[in-house]
C-alpha cells in the first residue's frame, strides 16, 4: 500500500511540473508575439515557479540536508510570484 501512495505522489508531482512548464511555455509564447514588459515578468515568474516546483520534487528523495534544502527550494517561488505581482502592477 505505501508503495501504490509513493507512486501515486510521484506521478501528481510530474503532472504539477508539467503543467508548470505548461504555463512558463504559453507566458513565453505571448512574450514572444508582444513584447512588453508586463509579459516579461510573467513569463520569468513562470520560469521561477517552475523551478521551484523542480526543486520540491527533488526535495522529497534527498533526506541529508532537508532544512538547508527547503531554504533553497522556497527561494523561487519567491522570486515567481513577486515577478508575477510586477507583471499584474506594472
């Protein structure tokens, strides 16, 4: 049973990380089409959430240095979404 959670955990983190990338590829898209600058911030907030939402995936298989990890792995997100702010108020 642990086993069957385990690989049901692993497979919603993937579709999270796809639909991440999903997202930072359209905020890409329309960056290209027009370039201003409120696509731009969306696009690299995207970008940075992304990655964030990589690095918390690979968080969970690395058990040393988990507290100095999740420090690391909490640094895009915040980045994303101030990037995201800009892009609505800017």
């Amino acid at each position: 049973m642990a086993e069957l959670v385990t690989v049901a955990l692993m497979g919603m983190r993937l579709i999270v990380f796809g639909l991440a990338l999903g997202l930072t590829l359209i905020s890409f898209q329309a960056y290209s089409k027009q370039r201003t600058e409120q696509l731009q911030y969306a696009f690299i907030g995207f970008a940075f959430i992304s990655m964030g939402v990589a690095l918390t995936s690979l968080g969970t298989q690395i058990d040393e240095f988990v507290r100095l990890f999740g420090i690391v792995e909490t640094v895009p997100f915040i980045v994303g979404f101030s990037m995201l702010y800009l892009s609505l108020y800017r």
